[in-house]
C-alpha cells in the first residue's frame, strides 16, 4: 500500500480506525482500504449509521456559523476526530479567517491525521486531550498559545460526552471548562441518547465502533439542561441534532428528527 504524504510514519495504515472510518462515511478523503471495509460493515450493521454522521456534521455546521456570525472568533473543540470535510476551522475562517481553532481528541491516530491537515495553518493546531482532564486540556501550551480565555470563546463538545462515564462527574468536568471562559463564551454540547428511534442501533454501534472510550453512558433530554450550568440556553432548548435551527431542506431526519439520536443545545455564558 502506498503511503499518502499526509499519513506520517507512525500511522498504521493495516489497521481501521474509528476516526478515519467517520471520515469515509462523510465523504473525505483521510482514510484507507481497511477503513472503508470496517466502515461499510458498520453501515450494514446500523442503517442509519452514514446519516446520523452527516446529521452531526450538519449541527456542527450551523452551530459554527452560528457563532462566527455572533462574533467569536476562536474555538475549542474537545472530542474533534479528524478535522477534515466540512470541519471548525474550514467553516469559520471561511467567514473570518483571523478564527483560531484547536482541535482535542485522546486519539493519537486522529491529532496526527489533524495535524498533517493542518500543516501551514498558523490558526489551527490538534493537540492530545481527555475531555475529563480539563486542567489539563486548559494548561496546554498550544492551547494556550491559540485562545484567550479571557476573550469570548466557543466551546465544542459534540457527540463526546457519551464517553464520560457518571462516576467520572461530567457536571463537575464542565463546572472546569466554563470557569475559565469569559462571559459571553458559547458552549455547545450533543451527545448520544436512546430516546431517538435509532438510539438502540446507535448505542451498539457505539460500543463497536467507538474511539476506546470504554463504557458508552447513554442520556436523555433531563440530563442536558444542568450541564449549562452558568450558561443561558438558546432557543430552541433541547432537541435533537437535526431541530436546532435547520437550514437545510436537504438535511438527513429534518421531518423525523429523533431517527438522529442524538440531543443538542446551545448556551451563551452569562
């Protein structure tokens, strides 16, 4: 196998990586032959599995441009995957190119992937980071290097926190992340949840397919509001991925948003 020049050395490229697997099933181009074969299973296994990928993506679209328009104009994006096809820093230099953007991910695999991609993007940097190690991910020197925490921020934290178990207090983790934002920080949070028609399909695929995260916690709509603690939800509230502000016609599950399975919501710091 021919090794691309964005894959460096230390990548396996004989072995599928979930990362990589959700880059296939969006369309890019960052994956390999084992990647699309453990991809394309996946999909067989789980129906609706490419379309609640491209619903995420689509939320995280919107959320971006959302806030680029609402005049932030650095990000922080815990749980990132590989930052290709349609990603933060794509969307909001698009708009603004000043944005500065750092990508989190505890997978070696996809900060390695992200950082080749991001190569001669002085705006944008991956670094390695446990959403539950917020000290931790705040401290890092890149990080530090790319955000103003005492400027106004936009947080992400999309379909991550199914991976932060309740013993690990994902309330108290958060109370860290908003601590250090300024007022007038976004935060924007989806996770997995069985309240969807397909949250069964996606809590096995989960399991599967996950980025060894361990236990996959699974939440519903009551569970959301209180990780906004500190925050001002915006309208419109809790819902899943494809009824927060659609606008697309052309989006997966707008006429049946709960086949997502996926919640969502949006707060501003006050």
């Amino acid at each position: 196998m021919t090794r691309p020049d964005w894959a460096s050395p230390e990548i396996d490229l004989t072995r599928p990586c979930p990362a990589r697997m959700y880059d296939y099933n969006l369309g890019g181009s960052h994956n390999f032959a084992v990647d699309r074969t453990y991809a394309k299973r996946m999909n067989e296994a789980i129906p609706d599995l490419s379309a609640i990928h491209w619903t995420n993506r689509s939320f995280l679209r919107r959320v971006v441009r959302f806030l680029v328009n609402s005049g932030i104009r650095q990000f922080l994006d815990v749980g990132s995957g590989i930052p290709t096809v349609g990603n933060v820093h794509e969307i909001a230099q698009q708009v603004a190119p000043e944005s500065r953007v750092v990508y989190v991910d505890i997978d070696s695999v996809a900060v390695v992937h992200g950082n080749a991609i991001l190569t001669g993007n002085d705006h944008a940097a991956a670094v390695r980071g446990d959403v539950r190690d917020a000290a931790g991910i705040l401290a890092h020197p890149t990080v530090r290097s790319l955000i103003d925490f005492t400027q106004p921020v936009g947080v992400l934290m999309l379909t991550v926190l199914h991976f932060v178990s309740d013993q690990d207090n994902p309330l108290d983790v958060l109370r860290t992340y908003r601590d250090a934002m300024s007022p007038a920080s976004y935060l924007a949070i989806s996770y997995a949840t069985t309240e969807g028609r397909t949250g069964d399909q996606l809590e096995e695929g989960l399991r599967v397919s996950s980025r060894n995260r361990g236990v996959v916690t699974m939440r519903g709509r009551a569970e959301l509001p209180p990780m906004f603690e500190g925050f001002d939800i915006l309208k419109p509230g809790v819902v899943f991925t494809p009824a927060w502000r659609p606008d697309s016609p052309g989006d997966y599950f707008t006429d049946q948003p709960d086949r997502a399975a996926t919640l969502a919501a949006v707060g501003v710091k006050r």
